[in-house]
C-alpha cells in the first residue's frame, strides 16, 4: 500500500483502529503468521461497506479476520487490509426463540446466551472458538450438528455494498462448506432458531462436550483444530495413524500424538513447517489408503 491509501484509510475508520504491520501470530490460535500490512478493527456495517469499496477500488488486497481459528498465515503476512468486526458488531438478542447474533459475536457467548435464555440446539458449537461470520462460511459443525441446522436466514454485505438477507437455502450449506465460500458476501448477522429446553439439561450438554473435547484434543496446543477434512466414508485422524504418521513433525510443527487428526504448534513452527508436513501427511495416506486428504485449514498470505 502506497503513504497516500494508507492516509486515505484515516477517512473511514478511526486512527486509533488502525495498526500498521500488526503480528498475525497474535491473532491465530495457531499462533502463526507474519504481519498484516494493514490490521484494520471495524465497528459498524458502513464502515465495513467503506472500507471494502475502497480496497476494492484501490485495488488492495482485502482479508476479512473472524477469530482466526482455521487460519494458516504465510510466515511473510498478508498484504493490503485484515479487517475484523470489533465489539459493536457482536451483539446478540432474542425474540421468541430467534437469536439474532452479529458476525463478530464468539460461538461461546451465542451458545451461553442461549443457555441463559433456556434454548436448546446450539451446544454443540460452545467449544468452537470462531465467530459467527467464520463459522458460517465453514458451516462449522460438532458432535452432529451443525451451523445448517439452526441458521434461519443470514444478512450479507454484498460486494457492491448493498445489503440483503439469503435463506439458509440460498446460504448452500454443506460439509465445511457455504455459499460464502463462493462469493465475497461478508455476513453480518445470522438469525439462529432454536427451542425452548430445560437450562440444567443445556448447561449438562455443554460441560459433557467439553469434557469430551479437552479428553480426545490436544487443547493445551496451539492449532487451527482439526487440520483436514473428513473424507466420506472415513476419518482424517484414522488415516492418518494407519500411515504411521502419530507425532511426525517438521521443526515445532507436530502431528498431534493426542489425536492425529490435529497438527499442533510445539513453540515456534512456522506456516512453512506447517505447510511442509501437511504435504507429507497427505503424500503418506494417500500411499497408504488411495485417499487424498484435503485440508480444512484455510492458507491466507503471500
Ligand atoms: C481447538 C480448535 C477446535 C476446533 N473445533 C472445531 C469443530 O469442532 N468444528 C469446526 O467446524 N471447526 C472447528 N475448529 C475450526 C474453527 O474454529 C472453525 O472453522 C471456525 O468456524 C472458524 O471461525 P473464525 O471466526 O475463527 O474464522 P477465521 O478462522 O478467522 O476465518 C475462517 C474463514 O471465514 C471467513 N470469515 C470470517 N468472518 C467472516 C464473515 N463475517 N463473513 C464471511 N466470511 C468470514 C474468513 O475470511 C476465512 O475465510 C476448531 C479450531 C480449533 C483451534
């Protein structure tokens, strides 16, 4: 980005919102990532319009943060803006069973609003640690369920700036999958129905997930959770340890001994070392099984 786009980014949001080479590896769960060029925090939908129409305009490169929790970031940053909705845009309401959470909003705080207002449905998602807009790009899913089944409608900022609400027909979801994934629709809202339930049984729910979870993942570990896909049929994980690939590792970068299906970051992997070990793993299972795996973790960077 040249002095001047760089000034002009003053005009739409506030200084104090902007960080100029901000280190991504704080921003990541894996804890990886050089910086972006430009970290921008963005508190209200039209500065959000401002802000793509001027990146797309200008023609800089625009990347849009949710929690960061399926990311992969180049060791070398990401250029042009990383915009992320900040404290203004993750509200959440009800009415009459209808959760209405904002794109910023964490997984966590929707599913314990709901446990607060006794709603049931959306347990499964408590320990996910994205946010709404991540998770319904990725149609983020647990213990089975997912964000398809409980999304009602979701309000996106279109590419051209205007506003519309699509379906969760019109959303496309699929495995890990959404429409959002094919076109540059930022979701702002999503409306999230779900039904009355008995607190004790939701806050009962919850914990046992979490147990599970901190059990089978290795959660005392950076990483971006698991780091491929389910092929049909079968389990990253189980492939994974069928081609002998338990605690393989590229300098910090680890296959989990925990559970294979995560690489996790021992203290300094880089996304490089990263990178290069989900190449073998792929490489090896497919040797072993014929099936090649396809990685859930999103690669963003130079
Ligand atoms: C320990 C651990 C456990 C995990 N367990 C699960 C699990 O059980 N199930 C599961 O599905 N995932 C899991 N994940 C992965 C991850 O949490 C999910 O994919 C989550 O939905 C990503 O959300 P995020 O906000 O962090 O998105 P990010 O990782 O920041 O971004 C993911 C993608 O979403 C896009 N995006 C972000 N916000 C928006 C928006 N408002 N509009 C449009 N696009 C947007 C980004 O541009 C990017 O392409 C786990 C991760 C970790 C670290």
């Amino acid at each position: 980005m040249t002095e001047a786009q760089k000034k002009s980014l003053f005009d739409i949001v506030e200084t104090d919102r902007i960080r100029f080479e901000e280190p991504m590896n704080k921003h990541t769960t894996f804890r990886i990532g050089g910086n972006a060029e430009c970290f921008v925090c963005v508190q209200s939908i039209g500065e959000m319009a401002d802000l793509n129409e001027f990146c797309r305009k200008e023609g800089i490169p625009f990347f849009l943060l949710g929690k960061g929790s399926n990311l992969l970031v180049s060791d070398r940053g990401i250029p042009g803006v990383v915009a992320y909705f900040g404290e203004e845009m993750s509200s959440i309401s009800e009415n009459d069973g209808m959760i209405v959470a904002e794109a910023g909003a964490t997984l966590a705080a929707v599913a314990n609003f709901a446990l607060q207002k006794g709603l049931t449905g959306f347990e499964f998602a408590a320990g996910i640690p994205g946010s709404v807009g991540g998770a319904l790009r990725m149609n983020a899913g647990a213990y089975g369920s997912d964000m398809s089944q409980v999304v009602e409608w979701v309000r996106v900022l279109e590419p051209d700036g205007k506003i519309k609400t699509l379906t969760k027909e019109e959303m496309q979801f699929g495995y890990r999958y959404s429409v959002l994934q094919e076109i540059d629709y930022i979701a702002l809202a999503a409306g999230i129905g779900l039904v009355s339930g008995e607190p004790e049984r939701i806050r009962e729910a919850m914990l046992d997930l979490a147990n599970r979870r901190r059990e089978k993942q290795p959660l005392e570990y950076p990483s971006a959770g698991s780091t491929f896909k389910r092929p049909e049929g079968n389990f990253a994980g189980k492939l994974i340890t069928e081609a002998g690939l338990s605690g393989q590792r590229i300098g910090d970068a680890v296959v989990s001994e925990k559970h294979n299906g995560f690489i996790i970051n021992e203290g300094c992997a880089t996304a490089e070392d990263v990178k290069r070990l989900i190449e073998i793993v792929r490489r090896k299972v497919y040797e072993n099984s014929g099936i090649l795996l396809e990685p859930e973790v999103i690669m963003v960077g130079d």
